[in-house]
C-alpha cells in the first residue's frame, strides 16, 4: 500500500512539473528563470525515482549473477544519488558555505546534514534511499512555492515601480529631445504625447487630456485635466498633447517619493519580524544540539544503565528525523511574507507605509486625530452663497473678481473661479490692498470695496450681519453696501463615510482639530459626526492637545493623526503613526508621516486599518500554527512514532499552508 501511494505521489509530481514547466515556456505561467530552473531539477528528479520505484533492490541484485560481484546495490545507489545531486546540490554548496564561513545554523545545515545521514544510513542498512531524496525533493517544491509566493506579493509593488519614467520630452529650438528626467529643472516646459508617463510635477500650459493615474492613487477611472490644472508624475497621458510647466525638481516630484517610500518600506521591521529572527536565531542552534543528543545520549543510557543494545542506528534515525521536523523555515519563511504581502495589497489601494512596523501598529489603534482643511475638507475655498442687495448676483460677483484679480489669495482664487469668465484689467484701477481687511478699486469708473465687517466699519458703511457659515466677504459700491458672499471650504463627500467606518472597527476615540473659528469647526464636525472637537487651534497648540491625548490612552494602543498641510509635520511625527495625504500635502508632512494616502481620500485610513489588523491576524495563526505544529512532530519524532515523511509534512507541509495564508494579506 505504501509502495503504490509512494508511486502515485511521485508520479504527480512528474506531470505537474511537467505541466508548469511547460506552461511557464508559453508565458502562461509567471515563473523566472531561476524558478523554471528549479523546477527542471524536480522534473529530473521525480522522474528518476519514479522510474527507479519500478525498480527494487532484488531487480539490481540480479546483475551480480553476471558479474560475479556483488555491484547490483552500488549501481542502485549512483543512480539514487543522481537524482539526489540534481535536486539538492544547491543546497549542499550554500550548507558547504555557510561551514566555512562560520555560520552553520540555517536550514540548509539542517536539510544537508539530515539527507546525508539518511543516506549514510541508508547504504549502512542496505534499505531504501527514498526517504534522503523525499526530504531534499519536497523541501525544494517548498521553496519553488514559497519563491513564487514571493513574487506574487511583490508583483503589486514591482507594478508601482513601473510609474518611473524614462524620459522627459523638451523643447529646443522648435524641436522636441528626450532628455532623462533628473536634468530637468523646475519651471522648464516639458511635453507629454499620449501614451507616454508624465516625469515631473507640473501645471498644465496647454492641452487637455485623460490621465491614468491607478498605479500613484489606485483609482480605476481616468482623471481629465485642461488648461491650468495640476499635473502628477506617475501618471499615463491617455488621449491629447500636454504642455506642462514643471513646479518641482525630478527627485522632489510625487513619483519620485513614491519610489523612494517603496523601495525603504521593507527596512523597517515589526516586532514580530524582530521576534522570528531572534527566535530563528537561537531556535536553530538549540535543536541541532538536541537531536545530537538524542543520537548519542539513549544509547549510552541503554549500555551502561540498562545493559541493552545501543541501537545506534534507531536513535541516528530518530535525531534526523528529529532534525528535518526542526527547521523552522515556515517562520522565517511566512512571516516576512505576511508582512510583504500587507505593504504590496495597501499599496495597490494607494496607500504607501513606510514599513511594516507601522503596518503593525496600526492595528492596535484606538484614537484617530484629524486636521480639518485639506484632510476631512477639500482645503478649496468655494463660493456659497451671494446675498445681494439692488444689484444683480452675476454682477456683485463680477466686480468682487475683478477688484480680487491681482491678488493670489485663496479667497480671491474662488472669486475668480466663481465668475468664471476672462478678466479685463483694463477696467480696473487704483487698486488699494488694506492688510486684513480687504481692497478697494475703481471699476468702470465705481468705487469698491471687498472685504470683511472691519472694511465696511473703516469706510463708515453699515453692513448687515449674516448668518451663515463660512468667510463673509462684505462688498460697497459707490459708498453704498451692496451685499455679501459666504466662502466656505467643502467637506469630502467620503468624510462622513471615513468617520462610520472607524466606529464599525470600535474606534470611539475620534477627534478633530482646526485652527478656523468654533461655529466652522462645529459645522464641519457636527455634519460627519464627530463628537469631539477643538477650534482655533495654531500648530504648537496641536502638538499639545495630541500629547495631552497621548497621555490618556490605554496602555499599547495607538494614536492616529491625519493632516496635510506644512504646519502638520509636527503633529505628525509627535503622534504614533502619522498618516499624510499625498497629493495635495506638503512635502514636509509626506516626510513626517508613517503612512501616505495617495488620492487625499480619507476613507483609506479605514481600509489601512483593516489591511493591517488582517496582516497581524495571518501572522499570529501562522506562529502558533508552525510552532505547534513543530512542537507536536519534535516530540513524536523524538519517541519514534514520527517517521522521515512526517518530518517532511511538519517541514515543507506547514511552509506551504503558512505561505498560502501570509499570500492573504494582498487581498482586502
């Protein structure tokens, strides 16, 4: 019985190496050639042997009658290390190595160390070489498995760095050279054809188009742009011709922090990775020591105290069964990969953290702070509403713009876009700016005045309270009020959404700070739900109600802090994990932060929660599964009850099934 399903498992082997191998030559399988050559040697191997099974020690034996010589065992033997030197010889030449560089304890000592004896004492026995070439075999399908597992998690990640562009186009002399992209300067003109990666951060001159911007934000609909729109480096012009005026240097631009973020996230280790390499690190030398115990140790025992038979091959058996169940590959293995796995998934959701000691410690937040402006609100200025007063509306906005036309203040950017037509400088003149209070001007020939209650107070006019939300820009025409505008800054429509989520995952702990006045604060907190809020706060003030925060939370739990602005990169490294929003933030707070939103959406804080506190979950089952797992076949096969082919399950069986959940953590 055992003989056939020895036969049938290695002949499944054969025809899925086979079958992958040559799925892999017709690029319908993903493998490297380094994996294709791996599984060439499997191929050979499985084959050998598989053939050799057909063939038993008495088929051999039958050579002597013509020779004379008893050379049946040994020809059996040369081709069992045929097959064995095909698969393994890698390994011995890395155990080879690591001997003479003194670093002795790794699996592949272990896998050496046990296949050699198991032959030893194979060829001592005159029994079966199968049980040596099973173990080297399956250990190398769990590493071709766990290669390609590697790869699949780092596919996501490698697509990201396919956003570096080769080339920028500029103009000289009427005619467009390529260039590489680090040469060129802030605020030279570039050109982007459709098709091509837009290299540097700019404003677009000329030119509208369709950008794909999925491999920088994760966002599967393409974004249009025109005339006077930012432009992203990263992104893939679709359709029309681009013009863009370069705002940044090539190593400042949004691809090239992505880049470097990627390329560094992997060097930051969680303290569960710490654990498995310290644990790795003096498990392995502990078990080696033991199983040669337990090879010479119970022999000793049974000769002089019990006056036995050593059993010195029962026992040799036993410490490399012993030995093979020990190597702790589905730790070292697994929990990397885990972790590897949970950067590539967020990443692909346009969510960038800087290492998996941050991924880890966002699982156990428990306090979220948020800025207001730029982070739960658009940080655009926007026109509300107009209260007019024996004027028309479109007219009282008009003369706002044009008196706003020279300045670059946010406020006068949503005039100007709220009117939305070509301004004619030549219409207005005498143009006065009274710092913190507002302009006067003369247009088309009328006194005006825009600004807030002071102005109108400065000028002796009498403007009429309002009640709304947001900035009142007040306005006077010919000495008379005329009316007022209400600028606010627009809430995201998925703040709201972003806030529930965080209460689905128990987050109780939500509090919003701003530096506008309360009754805009309030408005804001009050239409997402947020309980908890603090107004007219400036930058120091923040960093003082996040320590006085900090102070008040439960022992290892985690706050949180979002923001964008320059003025929250300080809040931003004095909480535990700061998270940045990566479009519109300022350089210094993506600096500062732990964690990057690439498209500004603050419903993605939750989604990096969850990515986490899964990747933690994957990780915590993969270590008390391999563990138990180990601890269970260690002591079975001490006892002699585990066999060589269960040291090869606890092995390369429980790599493959932690390898196949740590992949998981991709997935959200």
């Amino acid at each position: 019985m055992l003989e056939l399903i020895t036969k049938t498992l290695l002949g499944a082997i054969f025809i899925s190496s086979l079958t992958f191998y040559t799925l892999s030559n017709k690029n319908k399988f993903e493998m490297t050639n380094k994996q294709k050559q791996v599984l060439l040697r499997v191929l050979a191997s499985s084959f050998i042997v598989f053939l050799l099974e057909f063939f038993n020690a008495d088929s051999f034996n039958k050579i002597n009658d013509y020779i004379s010589y008893p050379i049946g065992r040994w020809i059996r033997l040369v081709f069992y290390l045929i097959a064995y030197f095909v698969i393994g010889h890698d390994v011995l030449k890395k155990a080879f190595r690591g001997l003479r560089n003194k670093q002795v304890f790794d699996e592949n000592f272990l896998m050496a160390l046990a296949t050699i004896g198991a032959f030893s004492l194979a060829i001592y026995k005159n029994s079966e070489y199968l049980e040596a070439i099973a173990v080297m075999l399956f250990y190398q399908i769990g590493e071709l498995f766990q290669s390609y597992a590697v790869g699949k998690s780092r596919k996501s990640i490698s697509n990201l760095m396919n956003i570096r562009p080769d080339y920028a186009n500029i103009e000289v002399d009427g005619k467009i050279e390529q260039v590489s992209p680090d040469e060129v300067e802030k605020g030279s003109l570039i050109i982007v054809k459709p098709g091509e990666k837009v290299p540097i951060d700019g404003i677009v001159l000329a030119g509208a188009s369709s950008l794909d911007t999925k491999a920088i934000t994760g966002e599967s609909l393409p974004k249009n742009i025109g005339v006077n729109d930012e432009i992203t480096s990263g992104s893939i012009n679709l359709t029309g011709l681009l013009k863009i005026k370069t705002t940044k240097g090539f190593e400042e631009s949004t691809v090239s922090k992505i880049l470097d973020l990627v390329e560094n996230a992997s060097s930051r280790k969680s303290k569960s990775e710490q654990f498995i390499s310290k644990f790795a690190s003096v498990y392995t030398p502990i078990v080696c020591y033991l199983a040669l115990a337990l090879a010479i140790l119970p022999p000793f025992v049974r000769i002089i105290f019990m006056n036995l038979s050593g059993e010195w091959g029962t026992w040799f058996y036993r410490a490399l069964t012993f030995l093979v169940i020990s190597c702790p590959c589905a730790l070292v293995v697994s929990i990397p990969l885990s972790f590897f796995a949970g950067l590539g998934g967020a990443s692909k959701e346009g969510i960038l953290i800087k290492g998996s000691n941050f991924l880890e410690a966002l699982s156990k937040t428990a306090c979220v702070v948020f800025d207001k402006t730029g982070t739960l609100t658009q940080g655009v200025f926007k026109v509300k509403e107009v209260h007019h007063n024996n004027i028309e509306q479109e007219k009282l906005i008009e003369y706002a713009a044009i008196a706003e036309s020279a300045s670059l203040h946010p406020i006068s950017n949503s005039l100007k876009e709220a009117h939305g037509k070509e301004i004619d400088s030549s219409r207005v003149e005498d143009i006065k700016e009274l710092t913190g209070n507002g302009i006067t001007a003369k247009i088309d020939g009328k006194n005006v005045a825009v600004g807030n209650d002071k102005l109108m107070k400065l000028l002796g006019i009498d403007s009429i309270l309002c009640h709304s939300l947001g900035t009142i820009i007040h306005m006077a025409i010919d000495g008379v009020y005329a009316g007022h505008i209400v600028i606010s800054d627009i809430v995201k429509s998925s703040s709201k959404d972003s806030i529930k989520a965080l209460r689905d995952f128990g987050i109780d702990k939500i509090v919003m700070l701003s530096g506008d006045g309360k009754s805009i604060a309030d408005s804001v907190s009050e239409s997402i739900g947020i309980k908890e809020t603090y107004a007219e706060l400036l930058p120091q003030d923040k960093v003082s109600k996040v320590e006085e925060l900090l102070q008040s939370m439960p022992a290892k739990s985690k706050l949180v802090f979002v923001g964008d602005g320059i003025n929250d990169a300080p809040v931003l490294t004095r909480a535990d994990i700061g998270i940045a929003m990566g479009c519109i933030g300022s350089d210094a707070a993506i600096e500062a932060a732990d964690v990057v939103l690439l498209d500004d959406d603050p419903i993605k804080i939750s989604k990096a929660i969850k990515i986490s506190k899964k990747c933690l979950n994957i990780v915590y089952q993969n270590i008390f599964f391999s563990i138990g797992i180990k601890i269970l076949c260690l002591i079975l096969g001490a006892l002699g009850i585990a066999s060589m082919w269960t040291a090869i399950f606890a092995d390369v069986g429980v790599m493959i099934l932690a390898v196949l959940n740590g992949i998981r953590a991709m997935y959200v």
